[in-house]
C-alpha cells in the first residue's frame, strides 16, 4: 500500500485479494457446517448479510484512518480484525473436519 513501484502494487494487491477471497469463501463454508440442517439456509444467510453489512461499513471506518494515520495503521487495523476472526474460529469454533453434521449438531457435539 506504501510502494512506488507499480510492479509490487500489482503483486501484492493480487495476494492479499486471492487470500481475502479464499479466506472469505472458507469461512463461509465453516458457518454453513456449524448450523443445524433446519436453520442452515436462515442463519447462513443471515450470516452472509452481517458480514456484507461489515464490508459495507468498512470504508466509512477505513477510508478516515488512511487520511489520518496513514497506511501502516490501515492495514493494522484489517490485519487485527483478521486475527480476531481466526482466532475466535479456533478457539471457540466447533471443529468439523472428518465429522457427522449430525456430530456437529449435537449438543454434547461442541469442541
């Protein structure tokens, strides 16, 4: 975001979109596995509209920071927020690798 080289901006704009989209398309796949088959579509897509709710909101928090603090502190902020969301998903996320949706779902299913 601070480079004068047009070739890094080009480079490292590409990364962080291909991991924001691969993160983003993860983490949906997560929430739809962790819901119960009778409010999957509901709260997936309830989900889905916070999160596009967020993104919306983001430049009128985001766009301020950069003309103030600059761009260091900008993608501070987007990294931290990053973190926040993986690490409340490993520690708090049921974990759904190899099991039942049904063993997912339950109850005593949790952790």
């Amino acid at each position: 975001g601070s480079s004068s080289s047009m070739a890094l901006i080009l480079v490292f704009g590409f990364l962080y979109t291909a991991v924001s989209n691969v993160f983003s398309n993860a983490y949906h796949i997560y929430q739809a596995e962790i819901f119960p088959t009778q409010l999957r579509s509901t709260a997936s897509s309830g989900t889905y509209a916070l999160s596009r709710l967020a993104t919306a909101a983001m430049p009128f928090v985001l766009v301020p920071l950069l003309n103030s603090a600059g761009v260091a502190s900008m993608f501070a902020v987007v990294v931290a927020a990053v973190v926040i969301v993986a690490i409340n998903v490993a520690v708090l996320g049921p974990r759904t690798t190899g099991r039942t949706l049904e063993a997912v779902n339950s109850p005593a299913g949790g952790h």
